[in-house]
C-alpha cells in the first residue's frame, strides 16, 4: 500500500480526489484504463491480463476490457475476454448483450 497522498485528476487536470491508500491492483488498473484512454492496447493489455488472472471472476472487469478491444474493432479478442467472463457468471446481462454486440459488428451474428 501507498502510506502517501497522491491526486486523482481529470482530464482538464482538476483534482478530483486525493488518495492516501491505494492497492496495487487499483493502481495497475488506473495504468490499464489510462493506457486504454491513450488507444495503446497493446501496453494496456498486459495489465488487463494480469488483473483478470487475478479476478478471473470479476464480469465488470471482463465487460469494461472486452468493450474497450471492441470499440477499437478487435473483435476476435473482445468476444474472447467477455466468453471468459461468461464462463465466470453466466447470468451476467451486461456480458451478453456486449458479447451479442461483438458478434454484430464483426458481422458473425446471425
């Protein structure tokens, strides 16, 4: 754990918060999002990977990585993040219906 404050900002460099203990898994996924945010998925995806080996149960993670590889049209990839999220909690709706949309823009939904 960090023992130090540390601020959270926004996009136009407002505080949003300050942080005094922060985990690192919090940390390698504020580094996965902002990597993400950044359209480097190649680097975000070495953290995603290893949080979700970590959380392999965690569907919102699987749902926020397998959208983020969809909307940058990688669609193989996408559909196998939120199948393994699926596997994990088959009652998810928010998974499906990502899955579904996956399936549709790759044009394999029929």
């Amino acid at each position: 754990m960090f023992r130090r404050a540390f601020p959270l900002l926004s996009h136009d460099n407002r505080i949003l918060h300050k942080v005094y203990r922060f985990s690192f898994e919090a940390t390698r996924l504020l580094l996965a999002r902002g990597l993400r945010d950044r359209n480097r998925l190649d680097e975000a995806s070495i953290h995603y990977e290893v949080l979700l080996a970590e959380s392999p149960g965690d569907p919102d993670l699987a749902l926020e990585w397998g959208q983020a590889l969809a909307w940058e049209e990688e669609y193989n990839r996408a559909a196998g993040v939120l199948s393994t999220g699926l596997e994990k909690d088959s009652t998810s709706l928010d998974l499906r219906i990502a899955l579904a949309q996956v399936y549709y823009w790759w044009g394999k939904l029929e």
